[in-house]
C-alpha cells in the first residue's frame, strides 16, 4: 500500500511546532548555505504551509480510530486473530517472511499495519452493527462450497455480451471465445480462466453468480465496474470441515457481505466526532 511518506515524516516535526522552549530551539540552526543560517523554526513554518493540511487530517482520524477502538473493545486478540489470516492467506510462514510482506506492501514496520488493522476492525464492527444473519442464509452458503473454479468472457458493454452469450448458446467454445473477445489482460488468452477462489477474492456481483451457478453451467450478463462477465463454473470444491466448525466464520463473512459502505462509515464517523481545532490555520479543514 502505497502511503505519502511526507504524511508520517513531518508528524514530529508538527508535534515540535506546538510545544515550547523545553521541547524546541526556533533559533537552532539546521543547515547553513553560502553563511546563511536555515533555523529550526524557518523549517517547521514552510513544512506547516506546504503539509500541514495533509497531516494534521490524518493526525485527526487516526486519534479517532484509537478512540472508537477503546469504545467498541477490540482487543490485541482481534488484532492477533486478523494479523494471522494475512499470515495464512499469503502463506506467510515466520516472522522474517511477514516483515518482508509488509515491506512490500509500503509499511515500514509491524505497528504502523497493526494501527491500518485496527482502524479497518473499527470500521467492520460499525459497519455491520444492525446487520442479521440467519441460520438458513450461513447453511446456503455452506452449501454453495468453500471455493469454485470459474472461467469469464469480460466486454465492455451489454450488447456484445449478449451476442457472445447467443454464440455459447449454440454451442461454440467458451474459451476460444474468450481468447478473441475478452478485454481482462490476465485471463482473456488464457481462455478466460480464473482459477479456483473462495469468498470474498472477486467483486461481489461475480462472486454472488459464480457461487450460484452448478458446475458447467453459463451465467448472463453480469455487470461490474470492470464492464459485463459471462461466467462459467467448471468445478466446486466443498467445505472439509463440518457445517458447526466454519459456522462463526461464515456468519462474519456475510455480515461483512451485508454491511454499510466503508465511506459511509468513515464520513459518519467524522462528521459525529468532537474535533476542537485550535490553530487558526487549520480551522478550515472540519466543521465541528
């Protein structure tokens, strides 16, 4: 994940510019070029003008995640439990192979990943607190399999997809269809397949269809903001485990399917906060 590596930077920085005599020298010189003196204070100013905005709003919303975080009790086990289904879901084996990932991934260590991960169980919890999940709904999707192998034609637009759907329909080949059509770079000269994949690895509107669908049989249209799929499940692989063992994690699974926008959230959450700015400059930035 890509972050503004300025944003986290400048938080001290910032921070130094609110105490006083104590904590921060404004005469203090920081550099010198050809004799003249870049103070400490010059610095903290132009970085305030030129970031301020940036990081101060992020400042804002990560104290607001610590606050939600204590209200709703989420626990280090709740961390601990989702830092482990990264650590399954890409295999990760011991603690170098997760630093690595995180590296990767545009973390500069474990805590700053731990605060995203709170911050996204802040948003989960909130985001399905009115949501109801019956018995019958979490024995459907049991049923439906732990994962399905699925093939797809993805166009742009509706028409096409229908006259390719009309062609399946008279029997020509899925997949050589889908190596002259199909506009997904990854799939389409592979005949369209996918692989195998379980809940929650493609968009919504796919997965509901690719789940539904009996092995061999041909969806219509579907539509994404990917463009229109036609799909076409070639194999499902049923839950090893018995339906009591993987009951809790499918009732989350579905609260989360069923849930509020993440955006919804996240601007309910703001506007509902109590934010006091002090500093003229940046009282612009919330209402509140």
């Amino acid at each position: 994940m890509k972050k503004l590596i300025t944003a986290f930077a400048l938080t001290g920085l910032l921070a130094l510019s609110a105490c006083t005599g104590a904590n921060t020298n404004e005469d203090r010189v920081i550099a010198e070029v050809e004799g003249i003196a870049i103070t400490e204070a010059e610095f903290i100013t132009q970085l305030k003008e030129a970031h301020g905005d940036q990081v101060l709003t992020m400042l804002v919303q990560e104290k607001l995640f610590e606050a939600e975080a204590e209200k709703l009790n989420i626990t280090e086990e709740d961390v601990n439990n989702e830092l482990d289904k990264v650590r399954e879901a890409y295999v990760l084996t011991d603690d170098d192979d997760f630093t690595n990932f995180l590296l990767v991934q545009g973390f500069s260590d474990e805590s700053e990943f731990i605060t995203l991960v709170k911050q996204h169980l802040v948003i989960q919890k909130i985001a399905s607190q009115d949501v109801e999940v019956t018995e019958e709904e979490v024995l459907k999707e049991y049923e439906a399999g732990k994962e399905v192998e699925a093939s797809h034609i993805l166009v742009s637009d509706l028409d096409t997809a229908e006259e390719i759907l009309d062609k399946l329909n008279d029997g020509e080949d899925f997949s050589e269809l889908a190596q002259e059509h199909s506009i997904d770079p990854g799939s389409g000269a592979e005949g369209g397949q996918l692989g195998s994949f379980e809940r929650g690895r493609m968009v919504p509107e796919f997965e509901d269809v690719a789940f539904s669908l009996e092995v061999g049989e041909i969806s219509d249209p579907v539509q994404s903001d990917f463009g229109y799929h036609i799909i076409k499940v070639t194999d499902r692989t049923p839950f090893e485990e018995d339906f009591e063992d993987v009951k809790e994690e499918l009732e989350e699974l579905l609260a989360r399917r069923q849930s509020r926008p993440i955006d919804e959230v996240q601007r309910e959450l703001m506007n509902n906060a109590k934010i006091n700015i002090k500093d003229n400059q940046f009282k612009h930035l919330f209402n509140n």
